[in-house]
C-alpha cells in the first residue's frame, strides 16, 4: 500500500468484466448520436463506466460511492443489434480520492473499444445534498 492510499482494501489490479446484448435502445440512432442503428458510444461508455464500478463493488467504505470524472475513449468498431458486448476494466492507479482505470471492450467478433477512466471517491450523502440544492 502507498503513502498515498487511504483507501487500503483499493489496489490496482481490481477488475471487473460487463457484459450486455445490444438492443435498439442502444443505437446511435436512437440516443441521437448517430445516423446508423449499431452500438452507440453513449452506450459503450455506459457499459464501460459500469465495469469500472462493479470492480470497486465490496472495497469502498461504508457511505462512500465513486463518480465518473473523465473518460477518454476510442470506439474501433461498430456492433449490431442483437450482438453480445462486453467491458472489462482494471484499477491501475490509486491517488487518494482519485482512481484511475483502464478499460477494453469486445463484441463477439473483434476489440470495439478501449479508454482510459478517473472516477473520484465521494461521500454519499453529502454529495446527493449539494446535487439536491442545485435544484431549488
């Protein structure tokens, strides 16, 4: 563990691996990213963001939660309907509150997708407080 790691139980080397079949909610032509009926990067960040979430699933404390902060990703190739997607994503770098991840993605044929992700550990409570006061 390093000096800078007050989150012991989050070590690189955390993985997770998502996966999803692509319906029509999930094309570029219904979330309005596109023109063509295929997956979605919208989507794909989706699922990749959520691998990156299920590998922290039992290691951060209680009330704590992580936030999506950036993402920088490449979308290599399209994917049909009907076609089986899957995400996996790895912690490469523990910096207090901020985790870094790398993320791949495949469809049954090839790689689609690849990224690189920081998610921020928050308190629950306190940051649902201010989201909910932005709102009045």
């Amino acid at each position: 563990m390093s000096e800078s790691n007050p989150f012991p139980s989050l070590e690189p080397g955390l993985s997770a691996e998502v996966e999803t079949t692509v319906g029509a909610a999930e094309t570029a032509t219904h979330l309005g990213s596109g023109t063509i009926a295929v997956y979605a990067t919208p989507a794909l960040v989706a699922l990749m963001e959520n691998a990156a979430v299920r590998a922290l699933e039992g290691h951060l404390p209680v009330g704590q939660t992580t936030v999506g902060g950036h993402i920088d990703i490449t979308h290599l190739a399209a994917t049909p309907v009907g076609m089986q997607v899957r995400a996996h994503a790895e912690l490469v770098k523990v910096q207090g509150r901020k985790l870094s991840f790398r993320i791949q993605a495949w469809d049954e044929v090839e790689q689609i997708g690849e990224a690189s992700h920081i998610r921020f550990i928050v308190e629950k409570n306190p940051f649902m407080e201010r989201a909910r006061e932005k709102g009045k």
